[in-house]
C-alpha cells in the first residue's frame, strides 16, 4: 500500500482529500503545521507528499528545504506535490528550482488533480 502525506492547514480540503486518497486504496497521514509534518517526514516513509504553500506556520518550501536532510533533489522532484491558489511567477520558478509538481487550487477537475498528485 503506497502511503502520502497531506500537509495543508485548511481542514476541510485536508480531510476531503485524505478521504478520497484513502477510497483509492492510499495510507494517509495528514498535518495542519509544517513544522509538525517535517517531523514526520524524517521518521516515516512516504510515496508522495503533497503540500500546501502558504502554511499558518511555515511555507511549504520550507517543508522541502528542511527535507533536503532525508531527500536527494531528485526524491524531492519525485515525491513532493505543492498545492497553491498563489499562481505568481516567483512562486512557478521556485517550484521549478525544485522540479516538483504545482497544483493549483481550487482544483478546476478534481480527477485530473488526483492523477496529477498520484502519478
């Protein structure tokens, strides 16, 4: 069973989504803080990890940066999914540094969405 983690501090999309990744057959673990869910990532293993951008804590390129001690900058363009409403070119490029996928909210195909966090 592949297993995710869903770092996004608004509960209902947070709850939403582990509800539909776990009907799809996915280990889910969820965090409303960054700081919290990099705890996480360095002592658990996980397939995928999607992640809000602008956290109440901390942003989620700081979730990657402090990543970087688990992760190579190749499992990072792998594994990390970052979900964002602020689409601005500062926000494309740093993405693009860090050659993982953008996806922006709200989710205009909620299929498309799933497949492009699952792929």
């Amino acid at each position: 069973m592949k297993k995710i983690i869903i770092i996004e501090d608004e509960i209902l999309i947070q709850q939403s989504l582990k509800k539909l990744f776990e009907r799809r057959g996915y280990s889910v673990d969820v965090s409303a803080s960054g700081k919290t869910a990099i705890d996480m990532i360095l002592v658990n293993e996980y397939d995928r990890i999607i992640c809000d951008l602008m956290l109440q804590d901390i942003s989620g390129f700081d979730v990657i940066e402090e990543s970087k001690k688990k992760f190579s900058p190749e499992d990072i363009s792998k594994i990390f999914v970052i979900m964002t409403a602020y689409n601005s070119p500062q926000v494309l490029s740093r993405a693009n540094s860090y050659q993982c996928r953008l996806l922006n909210k709200p989710f205009e195909d909620l299929d498309e969405a799933m497949r492009l966090m699952t792929e």
